[in-house]
C-alpha cells in the first residue's frame, strides 16, 4: 500500500492539481456570468478530496 500511495503522489498529484485549476477557474467564470457550477463543484471536490488523501496517505507511510 505504500508503495501504491507513493506512484500516486508522485504521477497522479500533478493531474489532480490541474483538473482542480481549471474547475475552479471555470467555477469562477460560471458564477460571474450566474450559470449552473455543479458539474464542476463535483470535479472540484473529488480531486481535491483525492489530493488530501493522497498527501496523507504519503505522509503517514514510512516509505521512501
């Protein structure tokens, strides 16, 4: 497991990141023009929920 946790904060966290940019900013630009953001909040949040978990997971392991 934490070599798994490991390949994920190192490959999957950038991808994570940039899909939790781009919603946000889409979000932004949503609310502005008082659209419907709730495709995006969900990426939003399963990315950023992912991000934590990962991070966590990284740093509670003892792997190097």
């Amino acid at each position: 497991m934490d070599m798994v946790s490991w390949y994920v904060g190192r490959f999957l966290i950038p991808i994570l990141c940039i899909i939790f940019c781009l919603n946000l900013v889409s979000i932004l630009k949503k609310v502005k023009n008082e659209e419907k953001t709730t495709v995006n909040t969900v990426w939003l949040t399963i990315s950023f929920t992912l991000i934590m978990w990962t991070i966590a997971l990284v740093a509670s392991s003892s792997f190097y």
